[in-house]
C-alpha cells in the first residue's frame, strides 16, 4: 500500500474520532442545559453532523449519556494530573472542585437515562468513585503535604461535601451559590497559623522595675 493510499484510509478514522468529539461536547452542552426532555436531534445540530451520524456512534440515549458521564470523569481525572505539576496546591484544590460543579450540572440533566445506563453497567459507579477520589486525593494529599489544609478531612469527605451542595440547590443559576459555598468550605479547611503568644499586660514594667531593685 502507498502512502498516499494509506492516508486515503486513515482519514475516515480521524473524521469519524472528530465527529464522535464533536457530538459528545455537544451533548455535554445541550443535556447540561435541558436535562432529559433535550432531544438528539438538538445535539446532532450543535455538533453539526447528520442524525444519523450520531446514531451510528450512539444508538441509543443512554449509550450517549454515559459516554458524555464516562468522558466527563476521564478529563477530571487528567485535570488533577495537570494540576499537580502546574497550580499551587489549594488553588489547584479549589480549580478542580470547580470544575466537579460542571461535571454534576452535566450530571444532573442526564439523571434519568444515567440512572438507566448505571443499571445496565454495575461497574460504571464504581469506576466513577474509584477515579474522582483518586484524583482528588492527589490535589488534596499535596495540599496536605504543604501544610495548607488540615489532614484530617478524606476525598470522599470532600465529594460528599460538593456533591450534597449541588443537589441541595436546584434553582436557576445554583451553580453560582454552590462555587461560593464550596470556596468558603474550602477556607474552612485551610491550617490557620498559629498565633504569636501575647504578653500579659504590665509585664515589660514589671520587668523594669525589677532590674531597678
């Protein structure tokens, strides 16, 4: 095979992984904004592919859901790496917390058909679990490490923490109030240092007086 002949049957590859892009960011979006009743054919003009397109790499709606959830739970996991070698420790911290809130406004508009697709897939809550605590334990162990935050806190406490944050608020531009609250948890975390002991009132004049005697 030439080369030219072998680029010629690379490309519909490199098409068909942008396309499949393309729609997942879509879904991403449009889920994000109109929960279940957002249709595929919504998505499929966002992404500006054909509907039949998108069916080709997602036949059904809960096959699209948990590829958005699953792609989703990857780019946490490459953001804490990412975060690691690049933001100081408790700004990386709250960079990735903040980007947890996006993940379950994608989350929750895709409720009911993850619900679905968890069922079908015992094993994707556990992986879900098993990779957002990993990757916040690496931010959350160096901020530890630096002796910024208080060690006695887990990543699962932190996630539980976010996660019932999100869920208790439901209304329009909620996820505003849940970066507030979450950047005061986090302050809240944070090692305080410790204060200078003060010195008891009179006590320099006492001194004084005592060199005088």
């Amino acid at each position: 095979m030439t080369e030219q002949s072998a680029a010629i049957v690379r490309k519909p590859r490199a098409d068909a992984v942008r396309n499949r892009e393309r729609v997942l960011e879509a879904a991403k979006a449009v889920f994000s904004a109109g929960g279940a009743v957002a249709s595929l054919e919504a998505v499929a003009r966002r992404a500006g592919v054909g509907i039949g397109t998108l069916y080709r790499h997602f036949p059904t709606r809960e096959a699209l859901y948990e590829a958005v959830y699953r792609r989703e739970v990857e780019q946490l996991g490459e953001l804490a790496e990412q975060l690691k070698n690049e933001a100081k420790p408790v700004d990386g911290l709250r960079h990735w917390l903040s980007s947890n809130v996006e993940f379950v406004a994608t989350k929750k508009g895709m409720a009911a058909a993850l619900a679905l697709a968890a069922h079908g897939s015992p094993e994707l809550h556990s992986y879900t679990f098993d990779r957002l605590t990993k990757a916040l334990g690496a931010l959350l162990g160096r901020a530890v490490a630096a002796g910024e935050i208080r060690a006695d806190v887990s990543p699962e406490d932190l996630l539980r923490a976010l996660v019932g944050m999100c869920y208790l608020h439901d209304q329009p531009g909620w996820q505003s109030t849940v970066l507030r609250l979450m950047n005061v948890f986090v302050d809240g975390l944070r090692v305080q240092p410790k204060a200078m002991p003060s010195r008891p009132a009179g006590a320099k004049k006492s001194t004084r007086r005592n060199k005088r005697g």
